[in-house]
C-alpha cells in the first residue's frame, strides 16, 4: 500500500535567528526526503501552523522547492522567505508536508527567531516616493561602471521616470552589502530628483557555485539563491516603493547573444520566475516586477512567453515583458540596409502573442558597434528618437508603458547621447531634452 512520508536531514538559515531586526526579510531551508512510496506532486503543500512571521498557512509545494513532483528516495530543499514582524519577540513556526487531500504527514520542521529592535537607519526624508503618473514614461540606460556613464550630480536626467542598469554582485566577486554600498547612493540620488531605477537581476547577480548554464549546477537550486539574493535586495529598497523596481534577468530568449546575457530554457525560467517575482512580492509589494528584456523578434519571444506561461499553469508573476525591439524603426529605415522591419508592426505582433501584459521596452536605440557613429549621422540619430516617442505615445501607449533609450555615453556600446569623454551630441541632446521636457505630443 502506498505510503506518504517525508524525513528532515538538515536547516540553514541565511541570517542569525537569535537576533533578527524587526520588519526584516530572511531565508530558511530545510533539506528534506520523500520517504515514503508515494510520489508528490501537484496538490502537495507544505502546512503552516503559527502565522507570526507572516507567511502563508499553506504553501504549495511548487512555490515552496520550484519541484512539480518529487519521487520515492529523492532529496530536495523547501526554501521559504520570513517576513519578522515589526513587535520584537521569540516566534516559532512549525511546517509539515501534506497531500492534495490536505492531510499532513511525516516529520515537522520548525524555525524559531528571536526579532530584535531596529537601530535607526539612515535619513531617507525627501527622496520621492510617490508613484509614477499613469502617461507614457521614458528612461535611460545607464553604466555606474562606465566613465561619464552615470550622470547623478548633475540635472540633466531630472524630468526621466527611469534609468536601469544591473544590479551587480558575483560579477565583482563582492557581498550584496557591499553593492549597497554602491548603489544606495546612486538611487538616492535619482531618487530626491523624481526617477525611478530599475534594477536588472540575472547573472552578474548570482553566479551561483556551479553556474547551471555551464552544465554543471542545478537550476532547482540557482533558483533557490536567486530568489533569496533578490528577497534581499527589494527588502532593502522596499521604502522607497514603486520608485524601485525589477526585471528578472535580461535577454535570456535568445541563444545568439551569449556575450550580452545567459540564455535559459523556459522550463528552468519557470521556476526561477514565479520564485524570484514571489520573493520580491512579500517583501515589496509595491515594486514593479518586469519578466526580463526579451531580444528575439516577436514570434520567438511569443512562444518563449507562452512556454514559460504554460510551465507555470497559465500564470505570469509579473507586471508587464520587457522588450528590446533593436532594429525596427518607428517611421523609415535610418540607413540604407540598417535594420529589420517597422516598429508598429513588430508592437502589434507582441501584443497579439501577449495580449495579456503590458510591453516595457527596456532597451532600444541605435549601437554604433565596435566604433562610434560618424558625427553627420547625429540629426539622423536625434529623429529616430522623436519620431519613436511620437510613435509610441499616438500609436501605442496603451500597450507600451514604458521606453527605456539606450544609452547615455558611448562607453556603452557605442550608442550614447555624449561621447567617450563625456561632451554632448548636440542634435541628439537636444531631442532627448525634448522628449524629457514632456514637449512633444502623447508626453505632457
């Protein structure tokens, strides 16, 4: 007769549990075996008795190890992100695992914290909080890495809604306390000017022991470290609400641009997407969730959204699909042979395969490659930019949120609004100032 059992091994936790600060964010896992004959699958949650660290009473078995089915003798880890609460205190939670008729069975497995008053902070008084306003927002990549890349003391961006760069950590082989280090200071600054950032999480973020697209590491458990470094980060910036938000990795569609990102299969993204977006949900319910900037066309991004969709039961976690929409033109081709077709047919296309999320078009513009554009192509430059924001705020706004240019120097790829060493591109200035001042039609 077949039998449900489940047997604990082992406990981690990613913080000291005798000394949790209160309103804090943390991660517990508990490395467990299926003993028993049955398989779990679909139904299988792990049960909740106390409600103290504000998590759910039942939380399914997918959300819990980024596992469909567990087999007779397999080991797996349930990592589950704690949210202390904000009244210090000793708080236990005891879990078990149950089957689809919610009856509970094998061993229990608790954690116990003691939370802690917080020591003051720092000020964050006058950095804008507020959300952004319900028109078509424009950004603008920037490099915290790259010289004259990163235009924070100066107003030139004051009046943008966004800028996005990634959110480095395993890439400069450092701690996320020291990216706070940097980065705090670069949001704060962005922030007291009225913009937003948004941060992009993939593998510069975690890296992980054994990189799974290497061949070697588990996707089950990058997942599990993925979602707890990012639980991390938006608790950390969750004060400033939707002036913080994320993308989940970038341009992992396409197979082509190994240099640029990691592809992954849309079934390893699955779970690594529903347990990222779920972590950063109960930490900062109001930070905007983007599924990572896709690069293929709207076809093979269509069906990567769909695979992924479908691994997930019908269900996206996220708040809109970033896109880059490199080589569509928003009114006619800007060079002779440059280019893939019309922007407003390739929009169309998305939302037809997407018919359900908003499009945030993370990055678009035009790259100069491995050298800078001539200098006379800069009026050429400067109208592809205005006639993509008229395209976008006449034609399709109600679909296309957001337009993130990239970028702002030429240390980034070539494709900047200023040169190498900072001087301006003046015809190309002026029409980002244009587009930044709200002047043009569909912006105010």
């Amino acid at each position: 007769m077949s039998k449900n059992d489940s047997q604990f091994i082992h406990f981690q936790s990613s913080v000291d549990l005798n000394a949790v600060l209160v309103d804090r964010s943390f991660t517990s896992t508990w490395h467990i075996r299926n003993n028993g004959t049955t398989t779990w699958k679909l139904g299988y949650h792990l049960l909740n008795y106390a409600q103290g660290l504000m998590v759910r009473k039942r939380i399914p078995l997918f959300e819990a190890t980024g596992r469909r089915q567990v087999s007779p003798g397999e080991e797996l880890d349930i990592t589950l992100i704690f949210r202390a609460p904000k009244r210090p205190g000793q708080y236990k939670h005891v879990f078990q695992m149950a089957a689809d008729n919610g009856k509970a069975f094998g061993d229990q497995y608790w954690v116990e914290a003691v939370i802690v008053a917080e020591e003051e902070g720092d000020d964050d008084k006058g950095l804008a909080t507020s959300p952004v306003k319900d028109r078509l927002q424009f950004g603008m990549n920037i490099s915290p890495d790259a010289p004259f890349s990163n235009p924070t003391n100066v107003g030139v961006l004051t009046g943008l809604d966004w800028v996005r760069y990634p959110f480095k950590v395993d890439d400069k082989s450092r701690s996320i306390a020291d990216s706070f280090a940097e980065y705090d200071p670069i949001v704060k600054n962005y922030a007291r000017k009225g913009i937003g950032t948004l941060f992009v999480l993939n593998q510069q973020t975690v890296t992980g022991k054994n990189a799974p697209w290497k061949g070697r590491g588990d996707w089950t458990e990058y997942a599990s470290q993925f979602a707890s470094a990012a639980s991390e980060i938006a608790d950390h910036y969750a004060r400033l609400g939707e002036k913080v938000a994320f993308e989940i990795w970038n341009e992992g569609d396409n197979k082509e641009t190994p240099w640029v990102s990691v592809y992954i299969p849309p079934k390893h993204f699955a779970p690594l997407l529903w347990r990222t977006a779920s972590a950063i949900r109960q930490v900062s319910p109001e930070s905007k969730i983007v599924f990572g900037g896709l690069s293929t066309d709207h076809k093979k991004s269509g069906d990567y959204v769909k695979q992924v969709k479908r691994a997930l039961g019908g269900e996206l976690p996220v708040d809109a699909i970033g896109i880059h929409p490199y080589g569509r033109w928003p009114v006619k081709r800007p060079f002779k042979d440059w280019g893939y077709g019309s922007l407003s047919a390739e929009l169309a296309g998305f939302a037809k395969q997407i018919p359900d999320k908003p499009l945030w078009i993370t990055e678009i513009g035009i790259v100069g490659g491995e050298k800078p554009l001539p200098e006379e192509t800069q009026p050429i430059v400067a109208q592809f930019m205005e006639d993509l924001i008229k395209t976008i705020a006449q034609k399709h706004a109600d679909h296309v949120p957001v337009v993130i240019w990239f970028a702002w120097s030429d240390n980034m790829h070539n494709a900047g609004i200023v040169r190498a060493d900072g001087t301006a591109k003046k015809e190309i200035l002026d029409a980002f100032i244009a587009v930044r001042d709200k002047k043009m039609e569909g912006l105010a």
